[in-house]
C-alpha cells in the first residue's frame, strides 16, 4: 500500500477564511454564507449546480482538496481552482439578461396596464403582457440585447398598424386622389401581402407615389387631444424601401413642421424618428398630425406602426387599436440582503444605452441601491448628461461626491465594477485603471436595489435601455483585479495556478466523497469547486429526493506523506451506533438502529529517524484525538474513493523506537458520521 498520506489542518476552519457558495439563498435549509458553522454540508434547493468558493486572506500550503458529504450521482463533474489572488467570479448574485429565462425569484418585476412589445428571438416585434419581463433582440442578427428598461410613454396616434377603410372611418386619411386636380397623389395597398410587417402579419401599407402632390397620411388625435407647447414630440414610423432614390417624410400639422433624416434603401424595416419641438405657441391644427413626402414620382415603399410620444427620443413601439394608450415603466428591484455583504462589497453593472437617449438636461441610471422611500444612504452609477459614466455615494442623505469616466460610451456597452469598504472604495469603467470613490464609512442602510431606474420612478433617471449584467461580491475586490471585471470580456482571474477543467467527481455510494490529490504542495490564496450533477434533477441519492444538491463540506489542507508504507495487516470494519436492550424476564432483544462509521487501524513500522523526530512527530502533535484528519490509503487508485476516510484518532498511541534509526507507531482511524447524511 504504497504512497498512503493524511490531510490534516483544514484551513476552512481557519479564522481568517471567507467562505461562500452559490446556495446562498435566504429560503435555504443551510447555507455556508447564513450559516458560519463550515462542519456542516450546504444545500442549494431544486437545481443541479453549485459552487463553493474559499479565500484564505494569505497564501497557504495546498497539496488535498476535497467534499466530504456530497450527494452526488455518480456522472457528477467538479472543477477545481486554485489561485494567487481572489476570483472574480464568485459572485454571490450573478444575473445575466442576455439570457433569456425566468427571472431568479428574489428580483421583482413590474409593469402593470401597459401595451409593451419587444423583439422577440425571431426578430418580430410582439406585444408582451403586463408584469413580464421583455428580453429584447436586434431584429436582424437575433442576438439578445438584454432586459428593456424604460419609462413610462403613451402612443397619441390611433390605429398604429391598421390603414384599412374608408378614409372617414379608419382614423387614417388617405390622400389617393387630389382636390380639383386630375392626377392622383399616392396610391394604397392597405393590407399588403408582398411584405411582412415587423410583427410577422401583412398588415403594412403599401404607399406608391402617382403625382406632385406630398400629403400621404393623416391622423386627428383621440379624445380632443391638442399638442402642447413648449413640448418635444418624438414620431417614428417603420418603413421598408427596398430600391430607389434617398428620400425623407416630414411630420406637420399645417403650422409646424419636421423633417427626418434621408431614408436610403436597404432590404429591411427601417424605423424612422422625427423630432419636433413646440414653442410657446402651438400654431396650425393642434390636434392634427400629417405625413409628408417629396419622394421622386413612382416611388414606393411600405409604412407601418406609427408614433406619436411625448419625449425627446423614440421608445419601443406600443401597438394601439380604436384609442390612444400607453405603456407603463418598467421597474425591477433586488433586496441587498440577498447581496450578503458585511462591512464591504463589490458591484458590477453592464448595460447599453442608445446614444439619442442622452439630452443636455438629464442622467439615466444604471443603477441604484438606496431606501425605500427615503434615500439615506445610496451607491449610484449613472449615464451622465454629456454621455459619460458616473460613480457616486450617500451617507445619511449627504452626497460624499461622485467620479466621471474619462470618456464616453453611450450607444456602447458600458461596463462598471465598484468595490467598497469604509474610507477604501474604487471604480473602474471599461477596463480603465481603478480610481479612488468617496466613501467615508460603509453605506450601510440601503435595502433596495434598483435597475436601470431611479428609486422614485423620475423618468429622467431611467435607463431606456438593456440592462444586461448585475453582479455582486461579498468582498471588497482589490483595485488591480477590477479593470479585469470592467474590462470588455468581463475576464475573471481565475484559475492561474490550478485549473483541472470538469473531471467526474468519482463519488462513490455509500462514502460521498471527491477528491483533489496536486502531485506537490502548492501556496495558494484562494480554492474554488464547482458542481456539476445534471443527473440529480431526477435521481434521489442516500435518501434525498430528487432535485436538490447536498453538496457536502469543503476540505482544503497540506499532507504528510511518510516515505515507507503502512504494514500489514491494515483492518478496517464497521461500527454500529446501535443500542440495544435485553428484556429481564423474556430474554427478549429489542434494537434501536444508529448510524454506521468506519474503523481502520494500522501501523507504520519502519518510520526513519528524520520522519519520527520530525515531521510525523509534528503531525501527531497537531492531530491528537480532538482534530479531523484525511487518510488516503492508496492515493490515485481505484479505490481512492471507497477507502479514503475522514476521521479522528480514537486514540493517542506511542511511538516506538523499535529497531536501530527505525521508529514504529500504530494508528485507529474513526470515521466522523453522519457526513452525507
């Protein structure tokens, strides 16, 4: 039985070690992170992954890793990672938006009474119901852009998509013939069925220009609606115009007028915004709104989904039928105590903002943690005025500054990470070298957090836009690792010492363990083990119904490795915890069954002088009865699994001097039970 060593020391029990894991959750059953006692297993409920993530403060001597108590099935995987610095990609909340999937149930979403639409994975627009979250994609490359955010807006126009009828009853004139003139000015297709409407029906119309003439559309609005002054109007239309010369449309009311920019031809839907903005006084028909154009005769092109929104930008289409309605905004909330910081912790944010969203009077937030409803304590991270990321902190409702980018990423994907601690925070945007946050003591009131919004709902500080990433660190990242978190890859330091990919665990029924044997001691800062166990969503284990992971208790340690083998015999046997009673007159036995541990005992008989004065000595020092230990028989063998124990001394036996510079020492091992159970 050559190569036998023992793990003792575990530094999961060390002081300084932080332990997280991904079943921190509040609803859990035992959590290491709600939890402090690192003895017993964790348990992440109805899924079949996690990870657990140990980080010593300082580097220490690693040779074992190990779970002990994980009930795994036997196609589990596990990943093993050891590092110089902390990773970054323990998170205790990771949420990606660009993943469409139910929303992890400590967020919250609302949007109640609105008609929203989004794109959806097919690329068509689709009205999407109220309280349900719209994961938007482009429209052509179909990739998710990211969870929409945005204020609340109203479409003034009736009948956005629909231009069939008579002119006097569809809401919608439509000029085909001129007054007193003998040329028709356009001609209809109402329902054309040679293009698909965005929404995936044929339902656009089609619009061919027959005359001089520029009056294609009109449209009164509803409910005696008049445009108002000192107020900016944002019009979009989709048009599809697939040949021909550069042309535009302008939006009037026969007193104001607006122009878009040319719309050239391109084989898709093209939605074009114009802009208008009212003065004081609001000439013409106010409650009146015309499309124009002075495209070349015999031009055509197809129109559909109309707009008409307060506002100095185009939001997403909202469909309307017979009356004017509106769409609700968009509010998503976590509660920070689901981030678990104490005493410090680190944000990241990635959103995207279109760059027409930035006007010279506003901030558009990507995020907020703050009261609810006082804001007495907040970190906020916004899209400033002049297009630049902003970092800022609030304590007892005064504002300790706030720190600009140094450049501009509106209409990119903007990237922040934020680390904090009382009177030692920092920021990195994009990758850009940390810079020093105002944050004098920790904030420590904020029970809120809010995406892409700010907390009152002020439509000035919504995103309108995707958010698509929100993480949180239960530590204080250090400053050289947040240009990495922040950096356009988002890369992780990971792994820059051990990485041994997915390998199966080898746990084996019965014993509910996996192992980690590095071929030499390695100094480390940082462990991690991800789980893998896809087979547990249907497969019960030792009892546990399936579904949950118990994936059992983290080990981390040096070794001691004596050069001789163990002699033989080595005798290993099972020990009931059962009890039992004899009855006094009957002789009859009645047995309460208890829990089964294992037993091995064996001998080192030929320790040489420099391992029994030494490190062996030491070891024995250490261990005694009163400290867990790991015995690994026959290291890397098939029976590593079945064989390897973890236990304590039953006994403090003597070492002795048997031969001449040869040291004998025997040993009985017990098997701590219950693990797994």
């Amino acid at each position: 039985m050559a190569n036998a060593l023992f793990g003792y020391g575990n530094l999961i029990d060390l002081p300084a070690t932080v332990l997280s894991c991904g079943s921190a959750r509040p609803n859990l059953p035992v959590s290491n992170l709600a939890d402090p006692d690192p003895q017993r297993p964790w348990v992440t409920q109805g899924t079949t992954r996690d990870w657990a993530h140990a980080d010593f403060g300082a580097p220490q001597l690693l040779r074992l890793l190990g779970l002990f108590g994980a009930l795994l099935t036997p196609a589990a995987q596990v990943r093993w990672r050891l590092g110089s610095r902390p990773m970054l990609d323990d998170a205790t909340v990771d949420f990606d938006f660009t993943v469409e999937a139910p929303l992890d149930p400590r967020l919250t979403f609302t949007r109640s009474g609105s008609r929203a639409t989004r794109v959806n994975a097919a690329g068509l627009i689709e009205t999407v119901p109220d309280n349900v979250p719209r994961f938007d994609y482009d429209p052509i490359t179909r990739v998710c852009l990211g969870l929409l955010i945005e204020e609340t807006r109203a479409n003034r126009l009736r009948l956005s998509q629909d231009f069939t009828g008579a002119n006097a009853a569809d809401r919608w004139y439509k000029y085909n013939t001129a007054f007193g003139h003998t040329a028709d000015w356009f001609s209809y297709d109402t329902a054309s069925s040679e293009v698909m409407a965005p929404d995936g029906t044929y339902s656009a119309c089609k619009v061919t220009k027959l005359g001089s003439s520029t009056l294609f559309l009109r449209q009164y609005f509803p409910n005696s609606y008049n445009v108002l002054p000192n107020t900016t109007y944002a019009t979009s239309i989709y048009v599809y115009y697939p040949a021909g010369a550069t042309f535009s449309i302008d939006v009037n009311n026969d007193g104001w007028v607006a122009n878009s920019a040319p719309i050239s031809p391109a084989p898709m839907w093209q939605r074009v915004p114009i802009m208008v903005t009212l003065g004081s006084t609001v000439t013409g028909t106010p409650n009146m709104v015309d499309f124009e154009t002075g495209a070349p005769v015999g031009t055509t092109f197809w129109v559909w989904g109309v707009q008409f929104e307060v506002g100095a930008f185009p939001t997403s289409y909202i469909a309307t039928t017979t009356d004017a309605v509106g769409r609700n905004a968009d509010v998503l909330t976590l509660p920070t105590s689901a981030l678990r910081w104490y005493g410090a912790g680190s944000l990241y944010f990635e959103t995207r903002m279109p760059a027409d969203r930035v006007t010279p009077s506003s901030f558009r937030y990507q995020g907020l943690l703050a009261n609810a409803p006082a804001s007495i304590d907040t970190v906020s991270s916004q899209h400033r005025a002049d297009g630049r990321l902003s970092v800022g902190t609030n304590i007892a409702t005064i504002s300790q500054g706030s720190i600009a980018a140094p450049t501009s990423t509106v209409g990119q994907i903007s990237r922040t990470a934020i680390a904090l601690r009382a009177g030692d925070a920092a920021v990195s945007w994009n990758g850009s070298a940390p810079t020093a946050l105002p944050c004098p003591v920790m904030p420590a009131a904020m029970d809120t957090v809010y995406f892409g919004r700010a907390r009152d709902g002020n439509a000035l500080g919504c995103l309108n836009g995707h958010f698509r990433r929100f993480k949180s660190y239960a530590r204080r990242v250090v400053d050289a690792d947040l240009p990495a978190l922040s950096g356009a890859e988002a890369a992780p330091v990971v792994g820059d010492i051990l990485d041994t990919g997915w390998v199966n665990a080898a746990v084996a029924t019965g014993y509910w363990h996996t192992l980690q044997i590095l071929p030499a001691a390695v100094s480390a800062r940082y462990v991690r083990v991800d789980i893998d166990d896809p087979a547990r969503a249907t497969t019960g284990v030792n009892g546990q119904a399936a579904g949950d992971l118990i994936t059992g208790r983290l080990w981390a340690s040096d070794v001691i490795q004596p050069m001789r083998n163990i002699s033989y015999p080595v005798n290993e046997r099972p020990v009931p915890m059962d009890t039992k009673q004899r009855g006094k007159r009957s002789g009859a036995v009645s047995v309460d069954p208890g829990a089964t541990y294992r037993e091995i005992s064996f001998g080192y008989e030929a320790l040489s002088q420099e391992e029994a004065r030494g490190t062996f000595k030491e070891f024995l020092r250490r261990v005694g009865i009163r400290e867990q230990l790991v015995f690994i028989p026959e290291p890397g063998s098939v029976y590593q699994p079945t064989e390897a124990i973890l236990g304590r001394q039953a006994e403090s036996t003597p070492m002795t001097w048997a031969n001449f510079a040869m040291w004998s020492h025997s040993m009985t091992i017990e098997e701590d039970p219950a693990l797994g159970a």
